[in-house]
C-alpha cells in the first residue's frame, strides 16, 4: 500500500492539472490503439498466410520509415515552439504541413528508387504504377498524421488524438480485411493508409478548427518556420530517427535475413510488446508540452513523471512476461513458438527506458540537442548493431536481446545527469533557438 502511494501519489496530485490530463488521453490513445491493433493483426494472422503479413507489416514498416525521415523533426518542433507563439498557430501548423508534404513525396520517389537495394522482397511496387502511386500517398498521410497529432497535442487537446486514431484503427480493420483482401500482403498497407487518410481529413476539418480558432488547412510558407523551428527541429529529426531505428529496421533486417515467416512474427510480437511504451511516451510528451507552456516546473512535473512512469510500467511488465506467450497463441502456434522469447526481452527493455524517455524530454525543453543526439546515437548503434550480430548467431531472440542490452546500458550512463537536471530550480529556456 505504501509502494502504491509512492508511486502514484505524484499522480493523484496532479488529477486537476493539464499536465494529468494530457498524460492520460496520450496513454489511453497509445493504449487504445495498441489493443484495436492486437486485434487487427490478430485477424490479420487468421485471414492471410504468414508471408504476406510478411509482406503487409515490410510495407508499413518501410512507409512509416520513410514519414519519420522526411517529418523533418517538426512535430517535436511544433510541440515546442507553438506555445510560445499562439496567436500564429495555425499559420504555423499549415507551414509545417506544406514542407512535410513535399519532403515526403520526394523521399518516397527516393525509397522507390532503390527499392530493390534496401529491400528487394517489396521490388513488385515498383511493377505496378497504382501500387507506386499507393505508396507514395500512404507515406505522405503517414507524416502528416502524426504531425496532426503533435499539433492537437501542442494545442493541449490530446483528447482529440485519442479520439482520430481510434477511428483511424477501427477503420483499416474492415478496409485490409475485406476492401483491400484482394491485394494479399499489399492490402494490409493499403487499408491501414486509406484509414489514415480518413482519419487525417475529419482532424483537419473538425479538431484542429475546435483546437486553434479559425484553423483551415491550407498550404503556406512562412519564414519563421525556416529560420527558427526548423534548426531546432532537424536536431530533433536525427534524434528521432536514431530513437526509433530499430522499431522500423528490425522488421526488414529480419526480412532479409531469415525470410518473411519470421518477419511475421516479430512485428507482431513487437507491436503487442510496445503497448507497454505507451506509457513513458505518452507521459513525457505531455511533459514536453507543459514544459515548453511553463519551463519553470519542469523539475517538479520531471520527477513525479519519472515516479508515476516506473510506478506504472513495472507491473505492467511482469504481467506481459507472464501472458505474453500465451497472447501469442491467439495468432498461432508458430507465433508463440517464435515469439515468445523475443517478447520477454523487448517487454524487460521498457523500465530503463522510462528513464531514457524522460531524459531526452528534459533535453527537448531545454533546447540541448546536443545531448539527445548523443544518447539517442548510442542507442541506435547499440540496437542495430547487437541485433544483426545476435540475429545470425541466436535467430530471432537476438534483436530483443540487443534492444534490452542498449536500453539497458543508455539508462546507467543517463540517470545521473537525469537527476541533477530535475533538482535545478530554474529552467529560463527564454532564449530563442
């Protein structure tokens, strides 16, 4: 009972604060998603054969890639700077949609290109000019959707997130699996981005003009974007991108190494075990909000986050290492059979990486950049580079092995430095990037 008190006191305290409420829609959005997920991909598992889910998660894996690499760090960027500029919000948050869009266009063609290099099993886009124009669509809404969801969030209106990625994942259900059967493996991406794309135009049309009085989407260039997010939001880019390689390099490295089969069974063994990161997410990118509104209680919020995010993931974690195999036999017995044991390390990396996600939002308030490309390179090379060893010598537990060790390690070398920042009593951030 004490336990309980420690960890969610600095919770219940915060019941009636932005900064609560925040937290709560983004871990119910993240939770919500996940678990309407387990169920798309759990019929996914039954309707299709194991290789063209395969083929259907390479896609959404290669396609979110891309979007992560030409969002141009901007919804960290708009998290940030929006409110410190609220009377030019929706000018900002139509800028940012503008340079988005063409960045995504031309890194597709780029993808495109080389297809055959980086992932030869998903060359056959290329031989289908309605496939080639798919693909290019789905990246563009997929970097648009979540700089829609940095925008709503920026806006402290993270119900609306909650509220458009519920019906983004209740549509694709009906989308991959009955329009888009058709298209076997290609499907499942075809009815996941035609979701998003719906999702994207009720936000655009509905939360975002409830969110920032007279918002309507439009193109624009506005030079502050340019000359002072931009900068701050490329450093962030390349963090993000080293923070979140492996979540997209993995499902292809296993692709290419031992075959679509096993391919399969890590994505969906890895998106069941991420529902657990929703929580230090969602919290810290609350955090990251109501820091940049009020950087003087950064430390204060800091710590009951750090306190709150442990509290929570630590129980979460045993009861995933308790049930996750038998999760897995909901899709089939070669899922659980194969996954099982990857999902234990995956599931154990989410406690240091409560610590590893706080630090890198400090850094974010704090506009060192710095300090989270030099955590978040760590990291990556960690991850990739341990995995791809561990991948040939052990087969499939080798990547979660390697994403345990580099969390693991990152959280030893972060927690002091951590602490020390969020025992400062003053945060005056006021200085213009």
């Amino acid at each position: 009972m004490e336990g309980s008190r420690l960890f969610l006191g600095p919770f219940l305290k915060l019941k009636n604060s932005s900064l609560y409420n925040n937290a709560f829609y983004l871990m119910l959005n993240n939770a919500t998603t996940c678990l309407i997920g387990f169920v798309f991909w759990n019929i996914t598992a039954r309707v299709f054969v194991p290789a063209q889910v395969g083929i259907g998660s390479a896609l959404v894996s290669a396609s979110t890639l891309v979007g992560i690499l030409t969002g141009l760090g901007l919804k960290i960027g708009l998290i940030r700077f929006v409110p410190e500029n609220r009377e030019r919000a929706g000018v900002f948050v139509n800028a940012a949609f503008t340079l988005v869009v063409l960045a995504s266009i031309t890194g597709s063609l780029i993808y495109l290109v080389g297809v055959n290099y980086w992932s030869p099993a998903l060359g056959f886009i290329r031989e289908d000019s309605l496939f080639l124009f798919m693909f290019i669509f789905f990246t563009s809404a997929t970097a648009l959707s979540g700089l829609t969801d940095s925008s709503l969030i920026a806006g402290r209106a993270s119900r609306y997130v909650l509220w458009k990625n519920t019906i983004i994942s209740v549509f694709k259900i009906p989308l991959a699996i009955v329009v888009f059967a058709h298209l076997q493996g290609f499907g499942i991406f075809a009815g996941t981005g035609t979701s998003l794309v719906i999702g994207l135009l009720i936000s655009w049309l509905l939360f975002l003009p409830k969110t920032y009085k007279g918002y309507f989407p439009r193109p624009a260039v506005v030079k502050d974007i340019m000359q002072k997010v931009l900068p701050y939001s490329f450093a962030n880019y390349v963090a993000n991108l080293l923070n979140l390689s492996p979540q997209f390099i993995y499902p292809l490295m296993i692709l290419n190494v031992l075959g679509p089969e096993y391919s399969a069974f890590f994505y969906i063994t890895w998106m069941m075990t991420m529902v657990l990161s929703v929580i230090p997410n969602g919290i810290s990118q609350s955090l990251l909000a109501e820091g940049s509104y009020d950087p003087e209680k950064l430390g204060r919020d800091g710590r009951k986050v750090l306190l709150l995010s442990l509290g929570i993931s630590i129980p979460a974690v045993g009861s995933m290492l308790l049930l996750g195999g038998w999760l897995l036999h909901f899709f089939g017995p070669g899922y659980a059979q194969n996954g099982t044991a990857v999902m234990s390390y995956l599931a154990l990396a989410v406690i240091p990486q409560c610590v590893n996600i706080l630090y890198i939002t400090v850094n974010q308030v704090k506009k060192q950049m710095h300090l989270i490309i030099a955590q978040t390179s760590f990291l990556a090379i960690v991850a990739l580079g341990g995995g791809y060893w561990w991948l040939g010598y052990v087969g499939l537990p080798g990547v979660g092995m390697a994403y345990l060790t580099a969390h693991l390690l990152l959280s030893i070398v972060v927690i002091r430095p951590l602490w020390i920042a969020l025992k400062e009593k003053s945060y005056a951030t006021s200085a213009k990037v």
